[in-house]
C-alpha cells in the first residue's frame, strides 16, 4: 500500500471564512499516484474545520451568520477560555461544529464525490497561517 502527505498552508484576511480546497486536494491526488484508496483531509489547528458541502455563496453567508448565532464572538467575557488572555473562545466551538476532518473515497483515480459536493477550509479564528493535512493511502 502507497502512502502520500502534505501539508496545505492557508492565511484568510478575515477572522471568519471558507475557502474550497477541493482543487488543492485533487492535484494531491494526481500527485500521489494512487488510484484506490482513501483521502483523510483534515485541519490541524484548533480553531479551524475541514467539511464538505456546496459551493455557493448564499449557503456559506448561512454557514457564518448560524455559528455567529450559535457561538457569538462577543463579549468575549462569554467565555472562560477568554480569561486566558486569548479572544477566540468563539472559535473553538465553531470548530467543534463543523468539524476536524473528512475522508474521500479515491476510486479509479479521483475523488468519489456525490453531486455538488466539495472540499472546504472553515476559519474561524483568522488572519495568520494556518494548515491541512492531506494523508492519502491506497494503491
């Protein structure tokens, strides 16, 4: 069995946003050279997700303003993580939310989706770099 890594660097502007990675995913695929398998895609920090799911605007809008309800940024006197001196109590569970990671079928060389699905990067604590990992394995 082959195994492929790598690591996908992201620095979103804003505090909260959504990237599709689906394309960075696929060329990691292409590249491993594996052509059945599994794709385990998945944030390495805390305060960030990997889902899937469709890319339209009006749906990531909701994705913001549903967390936001759920998990309001202010005050930050809302959260006793923020009594550490950090402001992204928020971000934690937002994070929890939506998710650390996902896996993908690989059949026939390319990522086994179901209609409209695709890849996503979620910030919910921004402005600094951040990383995914790709972990592919198969033959």
């Amino acid at each position: 069995m082959k195994s492929y890594r790598k690591e996908l660097w992201f620095n979103t502007p804003q505090r909260v946003g959504f990237v599709n990675i689906t394309a960075e995913v696929q060329a990691c695929l292409r590249e491993s050279g594996i052509r059945e398998g599994l794709a385990l895609v998945n944030a390495m920090h805390i305060t960030a997700s990997v889902f899937i799911n469709d890319d339209e605007s009006g749906l990531h809008g909701d994705f913001a303003s549903w967390l936001e309800e759920l998990a309001p940024h202010a005050p930050l006197s809302r959260y006793r993580h923020n009594l550490t001196g950090e402001d992204n109590g928020d971000a934690h569970l937002k994070r929890q939310l939506m998710g650390r990671e996902v896996v993908v079928a690989v059949t026939e060389g390319k990522l086994d989706f179901g209609p409209w699905e695709q890849i996503f990067y979620g910030e919910f604590d921004g402005r600094r770099r951040k990383r995914v990992l790709v972990k592919i394995i198969g033959e």
